[in-house]
C-alpha cells in the first residue's frame, strides 16, 4: 500500500511531497488513517536545522493528530479498527515498537514513533489514546501536543491554584493553552509576554488578564507594576535562553517556581544568576507537562471542549498536505496559532 506524505528531504529546503511504500506492521504498530495534523514549533526546528546535524533525512515528520485505525500488528491490544485515536509524541500505556521505515523511489525514509504530516502512518500503539468521544476530530488534535504540554506544565508541573500569580512568556499554540489552564483554574492575574501583536491579541481571548510586549518594555518592570513582588508561577515557552532568565527572575521571593518549556536552538546555552537560587526560586524543567496521556487526556478533553474559550480559533484555516511546507513558514512567522492540516483537502487552486 501507498500513501502521500510531506518528507523532509534536507534541512533549510521545502518540504517534498511524495507517494511512499508503507511497510507490513510490526509487532505493536499500528496503521492509522490521519485525519488532521497538527504543527509545532518542534517541526520548525528541524525544517529549519535548528536542532542541529539531520542524519535521518529523508524522514517523515510530524507529531500530533488525530485519525482512525485501519490494521493492528500483533500484539495491540490498546486499539482496534474503526477506533477514533489521538495521535501524541507523549508516550503512553501499549507497546514501544519503535519507528517504521518507509520506501520512496527506492530510497529509505525514516520514520519515529509516531509522524503525521502524511495520508496514513504507521505508528508504536504507545503514542495513541482513544479520543475522547465528545471532542470533535480537529479541536483533538490539540491533545497531541500544544494542550498535554502548556496545561501539563501548568497543572502537574507547577500545580497553580486559585489566587495563584502567573506569566507565561510565548504565547504560541503551547503557550495559549497554558493559559487557558491557568485561567480556568483561578489564577489571577494572568499575564502573557510574547512579541507578536498577533499572538498577543490571542492571550487576552484565551485568559491572558494583562499582555506585555517585550520589544517595548522592561517586562520585570511590568510585571512588577502588577505584582510587586513578583509572579508565583511562570511558563517559558519562548525557547530563547534570555528569555528562560526573564521567567525565573519574574518570580517572587521564598516559593516562586519557573518552568521551562520551550526548545533551545543546538548549542545555545543559558547563563543565570545563581542569586536566584539563594533566593528562594526554582526554575523546573518538563517533558511534555509530565502529563500521562491515559490519565490526562481525558481532562484535558473537557477543559477543551468547555466552550469557556473559542479553542477552534486557535487552530488555522485549514491547510491542505501539499500545503505542509506552508503552514510550517506561517507558524515560524507566527501568523498562525497552530497549523492544521486536513488530509481531506487537496492542493489549492
């Protein structure tokens, strides 16, 4: 069987659309039909080359979706066909089978656990979890990353409460949703740093009490004119070391807590007053919000689907899988909240 997959065939170059040989299941995999794909800044980086040498290429991408089960290889039991799946790069219960390999015109194409940005994918049962059955498929494919990673981070990491002073620095897809968590869960004020006027605006519709421009303004001094004596809690989800330094030393004094989220360009390094420390401050780091997708998704899902936010807006327009390479340029550019790929659309115009 073939299917149409957007490969990263060399760093820094479009995207290249390709018909590619899906192989016979292992094991543990499973053969998922993608309905819609969500994107991340994690698959800027490696289009771009942030994340260093690409010694997979040509391999598939993508990370967070949603689809439907077509096959089980031997030994799944967590899936079966016809279900309806979230698609996450968090690992959950099942099989770790590991990645599949693809052909492209006789070339092999690397493949992770889990990818996305094509038609159909093979993928380890351990990065699928039913979805939740009243969440619809587009919104869903935001449990695959943005909301898992941005409410994890508020909710198991931090463990915000009412009352509870919190800034989230970045207010991308991951950011937002940290937002909404913090929101929803009492935190006041609620502020969002980011240098988008766009992303800004998308702060204040998804919790953000107060938004800073940092290209602007001295944001300690910001956000000491709204907590004096500094935030409880804060999110970084920049990637930007400088900006990882602006979150621990936002916090307060004896019991402020940063936690850091975003992805760091290969070989940046972060230089901080180890003061902060003496001070009482704890600067915490994360994988994937420590969230546990058989545990949290399923909240997650309610919080989303609670109509207190317009979440669907803060996925895109809908692009098309030709339009791949597209929708990664608009999100590094930050035109776009979190891009969507709908893999029943063909090529525009």
């Amino acid at each position: 069987m073939k299917t149409q997959a957007a490969l990263l065939v060399q760093t820094g170059s479009p995207l290249v659309v390709a018909e590619i040989e899906i192989p016979v299941l292992k094991p543990g995999q499973v053969l998922v039909e993608i309905t819609y794909s969500g994107a991340c800044g994690t698959q800027v980086m490696e289009w771009r080359g942030d994340k260093g040498e690409d010694k997979w290429v040509p391999h598939c991408l993508g990370h967070e979706g949603t689809g439907v089960v077509l096959e089980t290889g031997n030994a799944v039991t967590k899936v079966k066909r016809d279900d309806k799946v979230v698609l996450s790069w968090i690992k959950g219960s099942g099989i770790e089978a590991g990645g599949a390999v693809y052909e492209w015109e006789g070339k092999k194409v690397n493949a992770g656990g889990v990818t996305t940005f094509q038609r159909h994918a093979v993928v380890s049962e351990n990065r699928l979890t039913l979805l939740p059955g009243h969440l619809a498929m587009d919104v869903a494919v935001l449990l695959g990353c943005a909301a898992p990673t941005g409410m994890g981070a508020v909710y198991n990491v931090l463990k915000v409460q009412p009352g509870d002073a919190i800034a989230v620095f970045g207010t991308g897809g991951i950011g937002l949703n940290a937002l909404m968590a913090a929101s929803l869960a009492g935190a006041m004020p609620v502020i969002g740093i980011d240098p988008n006027p766009t992303r800004r605006a998308l702060a204040k519709l998804y919790g953000a009490t107060h938004v800073i421009d940092p290209t602007s303004a001295d944001v300690i001094a910001e956000i000491k004119k709204i907590v004096p004596q500094g935030v409880d809690l804060a999110v970084e989800s920049s990637g930007m070391p400088t900006v990882m330094d602006q979150a621990v030393n936002a916090t307060r004094q004896q019991g402020g807590r940063a936690v850091v989220i975003g992805n760091a360009k290969q070989g940046a390094m972060l230089s901080i007053n180890p003061g902060v420390f003496n001070q009482g401050k704890s600067l915490l780091g994360t994988w994937g919000g420590d969230s546990v997708p058989d545990r949290d998704y399923g909240r997650f899902a309610r919080l989303l689907g609670s109509e207190r936010f317009p979440v669907r807006d803060l996925l895109s327009k809908p692009y098309s899988l030709d339009e791949a390479d597209q929708a990664l340029q608009d999100l590094a550019a930050g035109k776009v909240g979190r891009p969507l790929i709908d893999m029943s659309l063909r090529r525009s115009g």
